[in-house]
C-alpha cells in the first residue's frame, strides 16, 4: 500500500511551483517557468531510481523504469502534463488538507467568503471519511495534472522498492502545455519507444476514456459594403444583417448547451462586427467523423448559398482541423482499454467508461503512432479555484497503473 503522507507531500511539492502556460507564446514549453518544475522531476526520477531519465530542449522529460521479468512484454507508457490552465491563477497555490471530510460545505476562504459546497458540487458527498485538497480560494489547486505526475512517480518508486511485482519495460514522459493543446506536438513518439500508454489526465475516480470529439475550427468572414446611412438605399450591405442569416440558419438546437453524451455542436465563441465586416468564430464538434464531415460542408454550403443570394463573394469560410477521435486508432488494439479495465477491477475501482466531450493529449498521440487511452487522475472542478482532489483517489491511480504493469507482464507469460 502506498503511503498516503507521501503522496500527500510530493503533490503539494508539485502544485507550489507556477507552471501556467501561454497560448501567445511560440516557443515551447510556451512558459520558462515550466522547467522549475520539469528540472525537479528529473532529480525526483534520479533519485527513486529511474534510469535513462532524459529532458530535452522542449522539457519533455523521459524516463525507464526496467523490466524485471526474463520473457518479452511490450512496452508501455505513462504520460501527464505538468503545465496548469491559462484561464485561471496558479501562482502562490496554497492547498488546504481536509482530513476525515465530513460531508458538509468546505470553506475555502473565509475572508473572502469562498465556500466548497457539498450540495452544488455532489460528487462531494462520495469522498465522506477521505483526505480531500483543495486551494485556498484564489486560484486553482493543479491537480491537473500534479495529480498524475504525483501518481506515475509514486507507483514507481514503489515498484522500485518492491521487485517482487512482475512488470515489463515502462516508460513514463511528463510534458509541457498541454492545457494550450500543444501537449504533445513536440513529443518525440519513436524515441519514447512504446507500444502503447496511457494519459493519466482524466477526473474522478473511475474514468477510462478512449473517445473524444473530432474537432474543427472556423472563421467566418463576411463582407458588407458601408455607405452614408442617409444615401444608403439600394447601395449599402450591412455585413451583421448578413453574419444574423448566417447564424440563424446553422440548427439552433446543436449547440453547446443543447447537447450531451455523443450529440456534436456549432459553438459560436465569438463575433466582431461593424458595416463593413463581421467576423464570426466557431468550433465544430462531433464524435463520429462522418458527421464532423457534414458539419464542416454544411457551414461551406450555407456560405456559398449566401453568396448566391447576393449574387457577391461576400462570405468567407475559413475551416481548420484541431483533432481527431481517438477510437478510430484505439479500437484496432482494444485490448489495451480492456487491460486498464481489468486493473482498475483487480483493485477495487469501477470502471466509468464514457466518451470525452473535449480533446486529449492521448488523442493527438495515438495518431502520431501511439495508442494511448486517458485514465482518471482523481481531481474535480478543473481550471478554477473549486478545483480539488481526494488523496485516495491518487492512491488509487498509482494501483492502477502498478496493476497495470503487472497484468501486461503476466498477459505475455
Ligand atoms: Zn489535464
């Protein structure tokens, strides 16, 4: 059994320092202050043992931990990402360590009147009796995915010190800006060298995807023509008027706040607009990828009809792909997900299995060459100051991946 006060530390360790990350950067990590913490994880690796721990110009850090079977077993990996969320403050993180959680509201801040509360975030009241950390109220724990890091490095230092568990080849990678989805566009899939891996970025205990949206982009341009509102009969073309057609003929109802489960959306995220130009953008969002296609030529078609209408070029439409679903490079090797299953049962863990409404790093990665399914890392509340984790939900994630390890090994006995 891993040791709770040392989870408990170590992740505290992790969330202390900053690593927020910046979508208006270029370079990668898209923050320097990423490497505080991915220099203090290669020392960590070094000195539970770890062997080739590497960090490379990017601050991608690698590390093995070796085989300790005689027979082959494939190589399987560990990811999670140690950058947090632009969208809210991880600076001067100070976590609050509730022991014995009674069930009730948590007060996060008193000053400030910040309260955890047990009735609007229910999933509270499954946690009764566990360690739950939570922020101080004025910016986000990091969790995620402080969580995973803390669990991938925990369960291997306790398969270092207890040799007797069967396990293959492992590698674990922790990687800069996922939260600006670049997580994986840097992550070199060859010199990781396994056959498959598993993110461990997922929420509440339990979960175990290996489904995510398609997901596009787009930017509509439409253009008006801007003429004295006194002489403007029969000459001018009010480009909102236009960008209000545009809007209105997309299905109303597939919107992000109109759906669930696996509906796609529009989402219109923005519009800026005057006389003369109005530029609208949305996200495109569907699991299965034929409907993703109909989508995107949907939005082209009702362009195209527009221009014919003003018998002008007046609607631009620019689409951009941003991911894939996974599934499709999943399913082919679906005993990797039945595996996790296996380990999550073997202790204790029911499997909640449903498809992610968002992208992951696993995703861009299994169609770079590396399957990899997310597994939970335990937190709630993501990206905000309601953000918490309960310690046995990480105890959890380690047994998991230290079940993980073993079952593959015992698989190709
Ligand atoms: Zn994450």
């Amino acid at each position: 059994m891993t040791n709770k006060q040392h989870i408990i530390d170590r992740f505290i360790s992790y969330v202390k320092i900053d690593t927020q990350s910046d979508p208006n950067s270029n370079s990668t990590p898209s923050t320097k202050k990423q490497w505080d913490l991915a220099n203090k994880l290669v020392d960590e690796l070094k000195a539970i043992g770890m062997q080739e721990v590497t960090i490379d110009e990017h601050a991608y850090v690698m590390a093995t931990l070796p085989a300790n079977v005689p027979h082959t077993v494939p190589v399987i990996g560990f990811v999670s990402h140690f950058d947090t969320t632009p969208d809210f403050s991880g600076t001067n993180v100070n976590p609050q360590i509730i022991e014995d959680y009674d069930g009730k509201d948590i007060v996060l801040n008193e000053e400030k009147d910040i309260v955890l509360s047990s009735e609007y975030f229910e999933d509270l009241q499954q946690y009764k009796g566990q360690t739950i950390i939570t922020t101080d109220g004025t910016t986000l724990l990091g969790a995620d995915d402080k969580a995973g890091i803390t669990e991938i490095m925990t369960a291997m230092e306790y398969l270092i010190d207890n040799p007797e568990i069967p396990h293959g080849k492992i590698r674990v990678c922790f990687t800069p800006d996922e939260e600006i989805g670049r997580g994986a566009h840097k992550f070199d899939v060859e010199k990781f060298g396994a056959e498959w891996a598993y993110t461990m970025d997922g929420s509440q205990i339990g979960e175990l995807e290996y489904e995510n949206f398609n997901a596009a982009q787009a930017v509509v341009r439409i253009e008006g023509k801007s003429v004295h509102p006194g002489y403007a009969k029969d000459r001018m073309i009010n480009s909102m008027y236009i960008a209000q057609d545009f809007i209105n003929s997309l299905p109303r109802l597939e919107t992000p706040e109109h759906t669930e489960d696996r509906q796609g959306f529009f989402h219109l995220s923005s519009i800026k607009g005057d006389v003369e130009e109005t530029v609208l953008e949305y996200i495109i969002r569907d699991h299965d990828r034929t409907h993703f296609e109909a989508r995107k030529k949907m939005m082209k078609d009702l362009g195209n009809d527009i221009c014919a209408q003003y018998e002008r070029d007046c609607v631009q439409i620019e689409i951009k792909d941003q991911y894939f679903n996974m599934r499709e490079k999943v399913e082919p090797v679906m005993y990797i997900v039945d595996l996790a299953q296996e380990a999550m049962e073997a202790v204790d863990v029911k499997p909640i299995i449903k498809p992610i409404r968002g992208g992951t790093d696993g995703a861009q990665l299994s169609f770079m060459g590396l399957p990899c399914p997310n597994i939970f890392a335990g937190g709630h509340n993501f990206h905000g100051k309601y953000e918490y984790v309960p310690v046995e939900s990480m105890q959890k994630a380690a047994e998991v991946i230290m079940k993980l390890a073993e079952l593959t090994a015992k698989k190709y006995e």
